[in-house]
C-alpha cells in the first residue's frame, strides 16, 4: 500500500529524520511490527511568514510494498568509442550535460574545454586572490563546470517548461549530489561539493568512450561552402583538426574571443540586452532579521534571501533595478577574465554558513546605453560597453584585482567613503565613488533604487552596507541566434548554439536543460 501525505509540520519534525518517521507512524497508525515500512519525503519549504514556523511537506509512503527508486536515472552508459563523433565546445552546465545526452543517444562527444579541470583550476583562482594575477583561460568563468562550479551551485530555474528540470537534479544525484536537492524548494549544491560531482560527470563521459580535451583552445571554425554553409568541425590553437557531425557551442558568456571570432567570419550574432551594476554586501544577521522580523536566527531557519525589484524612470526610459543571484551566508569572489579588468560575483558553500549576505544590483542595458558610443561595433556593441566598464574599475582601484567600493548610503548621497567595512571579497576593497566606475545612466538608476528597496525591506540602506564593483557578467551580451524547431543556426547548418553564452539560459539548471535539448536536436537532425 502506497499512500501520499500533503503536511504542515513544526521544524523539529520536518527536519529531523528520526522525529518525522515517528510523526508518521503515529498519524498513519501503523503497527511498529510491521517490518516493511519506506518513509520519504518527496517535496519540502519553509514558511517564515508567522512567528511560528511551518514547513509544508509533501511525503510518500509505502507499507508492505516495494518503494520507488528515489530516482530513476541510472548512471549505465553505452559505449560510444567508436560511434559518430560530435564537438562540444566548453564544459561549463550546457556542454557536459549535452556530453552526457550525447552518450545516451549512441553518439561519441568530444568536449573540448579551454581551462583546465575542476582540480587543477583551484590554484588559479587562489592566485586572483592572493597573488592579484589572471590566468585567462583558468578563473572563475573558464574551466570545468564552467562559471557555477566555483560560485554557487543553485539549480532553481524558472526554465522548468523547456525541459525535464527533475532529470537535470537526478543527474547531480547520480553523480554524488546530496537527495536533498530532489526535496527542497529552492536547490543548492555549493561551490564546496560541486567540483567532485562535476568530476565524476567527467568520469561518466570516459568511461563511455567520450573524450574530454582540457586546456584545449578552439581558435577556428571548418566551414563548407555548398548549397548550404554547413560547420564541419573546428580548428585549434595548436593547428590540429577536429570534424564531427555537428557542433555544439557551449562556451559561456565571457568567451568573448569566440564571439569576436563568429563576427569575423561573418557567422551570424545579434548584440543582446543584459545587465550591469554592483554587488551589495550586508551582515548575514542583518539580513535574517529584516527578513524574518525576529533578532535572532533560529535553528532551523537557512540563512535568509531577498528578491528585489523597482522600476525606474531615468533620462525618459523607465527601466529595472533588481536583485540578482542572491547568496545568503556567502561571499563575494572575483570573476575577471582578464588582467586589467574587475569584476566580481557571488557564491555560497552549502551550508550558506558566512556572516555575509551579497548580492548583485543590477540595472537592465541596452542599445540605447551602448549605442552612445559602440554603434559601430554592430553585434559586439555590448560586448565593448562592458569591457570599458570593467576597465575602468580596475584602474579606479588601482589595477589590481582589489575592487573599489562604497557604503551604501553614501553611494546614495554621492559621497566617498571615509573607510570601509570588513569585507568576504579577499583581494581586498578600494574606497571609490562608484559614479566615477558606472556610467551615469547606471548609477543614478542604482541610487533610485537602493531607496526603493530600503521601503520594502526597512532597514536595508544603511552604511553597514556596501557595494562592491562591477557586476557585469550577468549574461551574454551577445546572442547567437537559432531556428526554434530545430535548435540549429538559422544559416549555418550543423551549428547549435547553446546555453548561456549563446543567450538561452541563465543558470547552472537551465544551461543543463539547453545542452540537453540541443544534443537531441543534433541527434535526431544528423545522427542516423
């Protein structure tokens, strides 16, 4: 007998195994005789509205029956060594799940990756910190697992409708994954525990006859002129050759060479709204209390977040000023890909365990900002407009990776701040007024609606807070456009441009669905 249980539950029962098979026992009135009992809980949030917490808990289970897996997905594999080979470029979310994707459909991926692996991109990143120096093919962005293995881990997506978003969890479980993310409401890895997971993801691929190229740069495209253009395959740094049935292009949204490289040869791209602004920095127990309205945490309440939004009028263009990846109990991390640039992001370990709250403030961008001066840039036009931005951070702070920085309600006042607080951004902060950082049409946004904020969660604009800049790398600014149907480039054929850096996804979750969606688009179209 199966049943399913729709509960509203006090914490120290929703969270305590032990406690909530009793609970059960009890409300089902089964027999403790009764040898084969299975109690799971399928689906669980929090709700902090009231003083006294709730935790709606969905639940399942199975008295004298076998229960379900907790997921369905199997990690068995065919062997594709000897299949028909596809290229997938970069091994970020899209391009390891379309590597995977590809093995179940009987085709051999080759994922060709310009950073280096999840274990050896730690002593790069330590040197952004430490040593202020940019490996420009190993960081933050570049590398596997691409941008989200070193700055997070949430696999919330409102992209559910594109593809199968519990497939993408059962995958991360299969692979090492807490089950917890199958059951909680708004799923997280952390930056902590995702490297091993991408590394057996990695392993996956090997082990099925996949081959996975690290520190590998695609500098060129094999392009076949005929009665229709068709990307045969792609041309490496070193001069080497690889062809394949298709290509998938899944390099992220800071692989700006590669989109320098699609405008020179004249491969159809589109210049793409995205946004640019700030990280804002609190104290976690700050956030806690103007979120839960209580002075202290209790114990079962996670590290509090915030989703923010206000419309903004400035120069006749009324446009957004929103939160952006929200990362309670973490830190700010610098997310530059270049030397001579800054820019930073946000991430969270697991236990979301840092006194810190951060933030991305970001306001929306579009030609009309870059068209003032990058109009001829065409497609790259963002692209540049960004580029200048995060220069000019940098040498504000004094060309390192120190990143310049102000209170709060001084930005708001326009005033440079006569120090700083301690901060979770370890190369280290620069006193600076961020209107000699942003544009104007940027800041004057920004201090808009920091005021707007402080009226929906009273008590955020003060100067225990600070901002940090520049968040620029919320998105491509650049799109490569693709045939709806078949996920394919509308006028090179055999292309498929995916993920975020293709302009389809926003997210670790979402990236995965797309790498997905696009290895069975190439599939069905080349692979018999």
């Amino acid at each position: 007998m199966k049943k399913e249980l729709s509960l509203v539950l006090p914490p120290e029962i929703a969270f305590e195994k032990e406690a909530f098979e009793k609970f059960i026992y009890k409300k089902l009135d089964i027999s403790e005789n009764i040898e084969d009992v299975t109690i799971r809980q399928t689906r669980r949030s929090l709700d902090a509205r009231q003083r006294d917490l709730k935790v709606n808990v969905w639940a399942e289970v199975f008295i004298n029956e076998k229960a379900n897996p907790v997921i369905s997905y199997k990690r068995e594999y065919p062997n594709v060594k000897n299949a028909p080979q596809a290229i997938i470029v970069g091994a970020g979310p899209a391009g390891m799940f379309a590597a995977l994707r590809l093995v179940e459909l009987g085709i051999k991926p080759i994922l060709i990756e310009r950073g280096k692996d999840v274990k050896k991109r730690v002593s790069d990143i330590a040197a952004i910190s430490r040593r202020h120096i940019v490996n420009p093919d190993s960081n933050y962005c570049f590398g596997e697992g691409g941008a989200g293995t070193y700055s997070d881990g949430k696999l919330y997506t409102r992209a559910k409708k594109r593809g199968d978003w519990r497939r993408i969890l059962e995958i991360f479980v299969a692979h090492g994954a807490d089950e917890n993310i199958l059951i909680d409401n708004h799923p997280h890895i952390g930056t902590n525990k995702l490297p091993r997971i991408v590394a057996e993801m990695r392993q996956s691929i090997l082990d099925a006859g996949g081959e996975v190229l690290f520190e590998t740069k695609v500098t060129d495209f094999i392009i076949t002129k005929g009665k229709e253009e068709e990307l045969k395959g792609v041309v490496l740094e070193n001069g080497d050759k690889i062809e394949g049935i298709g290509v998938i292009l899944a390099t992220g949204h800071s692989a700006r060479d590669i989109f320098e490289l699609l405008d020179k040869k004249q491969i159809l791209i589109e210049a793409k709204p995205f946004a640019i602004g700030v990280r804002v920095e609190h104290q976690q127990k700050l956030i806690d209390k103007i979120q839960y309205k209580r002075d202290k945490r209790e114990k079962y309440l996670p590290a509090a977040s915030y989703s923010l939004v206000q419309q903004v009028p400035f120069d006749n263009l009324e446009k957004g000023v929103f939160s952006f990846c929200m990362c309670p109990g973490g830190f700010i991390v610098p997310a530059a890909t270049l030397q001579g640039e800054v820019v930073v992001n946000g991430m969270s370990p697991s236990k979301r365990n840092s006194k810190y709250a951060n933030s991305g403030i970001v306001v929306a961008i579009d030609e009309r900002e870059w068209s003032k001066k990058y109009a001829k840039k065409g497609a790259l036009a963002g692209l540049y407009y960004q580029e200048e931005i995060e220069r000019n951070a940098c040498q504000v702070a004094g060309n390192t990776q120190a990143a310049p920085a102000q209170r709060l309600l001084d930005f708001t006042q326009k005033k440079i701040s006569s120090s700083l607080l301690d901060t979770s951004y370890q190369p280290g902060l620069v006193s600076a007024e961020m209107g000699n950082v942003l544009p104007a049409e940027i800041t004057e946004r920004l201090r808009v609606g920091f005021k707007g904020f402080d009226k929906k969660m009273k008590g955020f604009l003060t100067n225990e807070a600070q901002i940090v800049g520049v968040e620029s790398r919320t998105s491509s600014p650049v799109r490569i456009p693709r045939e709806k149907e078949t996920n394919q480039h509308p006028i090179l054929k055999r292309f498929f441009p995916c993920g975020e850096g293709a302009g389809y996804a926003g997210g670790i979750a979402s990236a995965a669905i797309d790498g997905e969606r696009c290895a069975e688009k190439l599939a069905e179209l080349y692979g018999k």
